[in-house]
C-alpha cells in the first residue's frame, strides 16, 4: 500500500512497460507528462529515432548492452509535440509476473531548457555589451589620446606660426583657431559620451552630473537630478555603467524626439531594501508603447536589455502627447551589482 501510494505521488513520471514496450502501467506523473496510456506502445525517443544500430542491438540505448545510468533527449507525446526529459531505465525482477519488465523513468526538462535559454541570453547580452564598451573604451582613448592631442598640438604650432607671420596672413590664422577650438571640444564630448571619466573615479552621481551638463549645452533642454546617491555610495561597475547607459539613452531620446523642454532624473538607492530605482520623467509628446514595441525601438530596447541584465524591471508609461515616464527598478543584493561602501 505504502509503495503504491509513493508511485501514485512521484513527480517523475513512471512507466512500466514489456519488452515489446507495451505499457503496462503508468503513474499520474506519466500521464500528465506524455498523455500515453496503458497498452499503448511506447513511442522511442527523438535520439534513439535516429541513431545508427547494429543488427540485433536494441533500437532504445537504455535497453541495451552497457546503457549509460541516464540521458537526455526528447520524448514524442500523444499531445502532438516532443519535450525535453532525461531518461532512466531499470529492470524488474522478483515477482513471476514481472519478469521482463522495464521501468522507465521520465522528468521533464521543459523548465530547465527554459532557464537555460534565459541564462544563455542573459550571457550572450553581457558579452555583447561588454564587447560593445571595451570598443567604447577604446575608441574614446583614441579620440582623446591621439586626435584630441593632435587638434591641440596644430592649435599651438597655429599660434606660434600666427606670431611670427605678417599681419594679413595672423589674421587668417587666428580666424581659424575659434573652429579648431571647437573641433577639440567635439572631441573631448564626444569621447566623454563614450566612456565617461568620472564615472570610474568619481561614481554615478558624478558622472551623470556631467552628462546632464554636456545635454544642455548641445540641446534645449534642462534636466534636473534628484539623487540620494552621495560619493560615498558606490557599486559595481557593472550596475553603475549600465544605469547611467540608461538613463544617457533616454534623455537623449527625449533631447531628439520628445520637444520637452525640461526632464527629470530621480535617482534613488533604498538601503533598507537594497534597491535602486530611476525614473526619467518628461512632458513631451510621448508615444504609443505598444507600436514602438512592435516596431523594436532601438533605444527602449537597449535600455531594456541593460535592465534585465541587472536583474531589474523596467515600465515605460507614455500616451501620445501626455508625455513618458521610464521607471526602473533593480536589486543590489547580487554579485552582479552589489560594491558596498553603504
């Protein structure tokens, strides 16, 4: 009694079946799982389908000679698709009746394959993206190594050469140093924007201090941050370049798309939860978020893809010309964003 009620409530499924693979009983586990019955045949799986055997060898690898303890593959259900389970077998011996009987064991993988898939886009993500700034990266010190110099060594020997020239051909030259002066400030913003430098030495609340700084001087926009974030507050890299790749994305979304005069960033770290909330709010012209979805917007997409990949959520709130609200919430309780001087 006590073994059949442990059959009846595995949650692996449990078939028994003949050598002519004849079930013979199931447990509920079973059912539920492939949707057979008793005295059908059961189905081979998609790998023993397939493989290559020798005459007289069993066509299920369980079954034969030397079977390994368990393996994986893909079972056809009377559902009319295969799922993903690792198999085992086992022989039943003792009772006449059960003579040449075999147990198969069955648990489903569909919640595993699932996890896996995530974790493996979760992967593929990072090291997309950490590719993406060690280019970055490398790209600003270019710029400001070694563009940034030349612009400014030409801007010097200008200035010298104007000193030393008469005063027609100073004049033309001196008219031209405002253009390389603007040149190199190009340079130095743009290079900021591709890797902020003090957002490696200085934090969060720093670095987007000076992004804010940089938005207004190129567009007409004001920005106003409200953050508890102080320079004693700092996490990991990870979580500090990603959060401020957001919320640059958005406003400069909004500085190129939504006409709002003015936007606000609010910055919140929540010690007693340990949480990080943003909130990017503007009074723009907003937008339809389901389109934009369908459409695969770039700009919310990265910042989506940033935001998972800190185990975060994000809600984006926005009708047409009611303006949007970008609220993102993410753990700091994980290896992947916890740095803690808090």
């Amino acid at each position: 009694m006590l073994e059949q009620e442990f059959f009846q409530h595995l949650t692996d499924g449990v078939v028994i079946m003949d050598k002519q693979r004849i079930i013979q009983e199931m447990n509920p586990a079973a059912v539920r799982l492939t949707g057979w019955h008793i005295g059908d045949q059961a189905p081979y799986c998609t790998f023993c389908q397939k493989r290559d055997i020798q005459s007289g060898e069993q066509r299920c690898l369980l079954m034969g000679h030397n079977p390994p303890p368990y393996f994986e593959s893909e079972m056809p259900t009377m559902y009319g698709e295969t799922i993903p389970v690792s198999f085992s077998t086992t022989d039943l011996s003792g009772a006449p009746d059960e003579e040449g009987k075999t147990v198969l064991m069955l648990r489903d993988l569909s919640q595993k394959k699932k996890e896996d898939e995530i974790r493996m886009a979760k992967l593929l993500a990072r090291q997309t993206i950490e590719a993406q700034e060690t280019e970055r990266k490398r790209i600003a010190l270019e710029l400001h190594d070694g563009v940034g110099q030349s612009l400014f060594s030409v801007s010097m020997a200008l200035q010298v050469l104007a000193s030393q020239t008469e005063p027609s051909t100073a004049s033309f030259i001196t008219g031209t140093l405002p253009v390389l002066q603007d040149a190199m400030q190009e340079v130095k913003r743009l290079s900021a924007d591709l890797r902020p430098p003090a957002l490696d030495m200085l934090g969060l609340n720093a670095a987007l201090t000076s992004l804010i700084r940089r938005i207004e001087q190129h567009f007409p926009l004001t920005v106003t941050l409200h953050s508890n974030v102080d320079s004693d507050t700092r996490f990991t890299p990870q979580l500090e370049l990603n959060v401020y790749r957001i919320i640059q994305e958005a406003l400069h979304n909004i500085a190129k798309h939504a006409h709002s005069p003015e936007a606000v960033v609010e910055v919140v770290y929540d010690l007693e939860a340990n949480m990080l909330t943003v909130t990017i709010t503007d009074h723009g012209t907003g937008f339809d978020t389901e389109m934009v979805h369908r459409k695969g917007g770039l700009g919310l997409r990265h910042m989506t893809e940033r935001t998972l990949l800190l185990d975060g959520t994000i809600r984006v709130l926005s009708v047409p010309d009611g303006g949007t609200t970008i609220h993102i919430s993410i753990p700091c309780d994980n290896k992947e964003t916890l740095y803690a001087d808090n």
